[in-house]
C-alpha cells in the first residue's frame, strides 16, 4: 500500500519487497521490476520473465498477470519512489558530478564512508548518473544508511539540475571541467555552467566542493556561493582547503600523497597511477571531512 501510495498507483496483490530493478536479467528474489518503456524497448515484454527470476510484483501501466501496482507512467512513478525514498532518508547525501572521475570518485568516497559507518553507505551502482539511473539508485537506499554517494552526469544544459533537485545533495562535488559534451553545449565556460547546475539542490547549509586548481574555479566558486553554505576547494593552489603538498611516486606503484587540512596534515598512499587520481584523493579527503566521516 505505501508503495502504491508514494508511486500514485494502484496495487493488485498484497506483498513487500527488498529491492528495486529496472533489467529483468538483473533481477533477483525479492525485488520491484520497474517496466520501463524506452526508445526501442518496453519493458512489459518482460514482467512474466522478471516474476519468474523471483520478482516479487511489478510496476506496469497496463493490466499484466500476477502481482502489480499500476501507474499512469512507469518513468514518473520510478521518479516518485525515488522521492519518497529521499524524504525517509536521515542520510548524509553527496552529489559527485564533474566531465572526468566521477564514477571513480564517487566509488572512493563510498569505499571511505562504508567502512568508517561500518556498512552503512549506499551508492549509485555503475555509472546509474542519468534520468533513469539517479531515481533508481534513491529508490534503492535502505532508510538506515547514514550516507548516500550518487552520481550526477549530463549530455545537454539543465538535465543535471532536474537530478540534483532529486538528490537533495548536502554535499555537491565537482570533479574536474573538461571538454566532454563541448559538441552539445558550445564552450568550456557552458561546461562550467552546466556542471555548476549541481549546486542548485543543496540542501540549506550545504557544502560545494570545486577544483580550486581549474581554470574556471572562480565561476564554480560564484555559482556555489549564491547558495547559502561553505564552499571548499581542492588542489595545488595555496588557496585550497585541501592542498597537496608533495605526491611522489609509491612502492609497487601508486603515490604517496601529502595533504594540508588546514588544521592538520595527512600522509596517505594512493594505490592508484597517475597525477589525476592524485587530485581525486584531495577531492574525496574534503567530501569524507565534510560529511563528517573518518
């Protein structure tokens, strides 16, 4: 019933479930099969397999045999839930976006986090970042996590604001601002402006995390602070909260990162190659302080 209620929809059978999916190949025991119409696929076509694989119901907007909730939109009602999700939630949330290293920054911030709430983060699986993606992973936070990690990606101006507003991040993250998606929006100073578009659904008080080292931090920094909250950067520049002070290369590969805090310093190795997960490692240290993680 309270499924049916937070989706606007319509339930036939009485039943709970454990999870949320939106490939029938995916599902396991348990979960909600969300019948997803797409450009070439519907997923109706897949509602008998998908209750076979242990499918528990499933949420169709036309009359299927077995168990359902019916919706007037599959789409909307994923949106929904994910919603209702968010407002259960006493968890943390942290929004990672950015043209490069989201995917591997948000997976480092939640391998912190996770250990640190002994188990008790979530995050986006994959690269789940889009319209379809985001809901989905808000829908699957349990209401005992103590942090939530998701993605936030676009192709075009304005889709990253509808998602953030879904996140209601209390920390927003900007990895890094480069070329992707130049061919759809036009220059790096659009790029900037679209990623800027996560800080839109901070939560009040909410903390914005930039490269302070970019050749557009400054525009990252005025449309973080048109928000109320703090923001931090991260980088080589003498003025970030995070800065590193000396990377050198690690036994068996990696660095060996020195970082200044402001009130503390930290030597850490990153297992990693490269300069760019050099500056990922800056990126997670100010998200892990700022969500109050160890």
């Amino acid at each position: 019933v309270s499924l049916a209620r937070a989706m606007g929809g319509v339930a036939l059978g009485d039943f709970q479930v454990s999870g949320v999916e939106i490939d029938s190949r995916d599902v396991v025991a348990g979960d909600l099969f969300f019948a997803l119409k797409g450009e070439a696929m519907d997923g109706h076509r897949f509602v008998e397999g998908a209750l076979a694989k242990g499918a528990i119901a499933a949420v169709v907007d036309r009359p299927v045999e077995g168990p359902h909730i019916r919706v007037a939109d599959t789409t909307a009602a994923l949106v929904a839930l994910g919603k209702a999700a968010r407002e259960r939630s006493h968890a943390k949330v942290i929004g990672v976006t950015g043209s490069v290293g989201k995917t591997g920054v948000k997976e480092a911030i939640f391998a912190a986090l996770d250990r640190s709430s002994r188990g008790n983060a979530h995050r986006s699986v994959k690269s789940y970042n889009n319209h379809v993606g985001v809901p989905l992973s808000l829908a699957r936070m349990s209401a005992r996590s103590r942090f939530g990690i998701f993605e936030i990606g676009m192709n075009h101006a304005g889709e990253i604001m509808a998602l953030t507003r879904q996140v209601r991040p209390h920390i927003a993250v900007v990895t890094t601002i480069a070329p992707a998606h130049i061919e759809n929006l036009g220059s790096m100073e659009a790029i900037a402006d679209a990623k800027s578009e996560i800080f839109e659904g901070l939560e009040p008080d909410g903390v914005a995390i930039i490269p302070a080292d970019s050749p557009y931090y400054a525009r990252l920094k005025d449309r973080a602070e048109r928000h109320k909250g703090a923001v931090l950067s991260f980088g080589r520049a003498p003025h970030a909260h995070v800065r590193l002070l000396d990377a050198v290369a690690a036994a068996g590969g990696g660095s060996l990162v020195t970082a200044d805090l402001g009130d503390r310093r930290l030597c850490y190795t990153v297992s990693s190659p490269g300069e760019h997960w050099v500056m990922n490692s800056l990126a997670v240290m100010a998200t892990v302080r700022a969500a109050g993680g160890d």
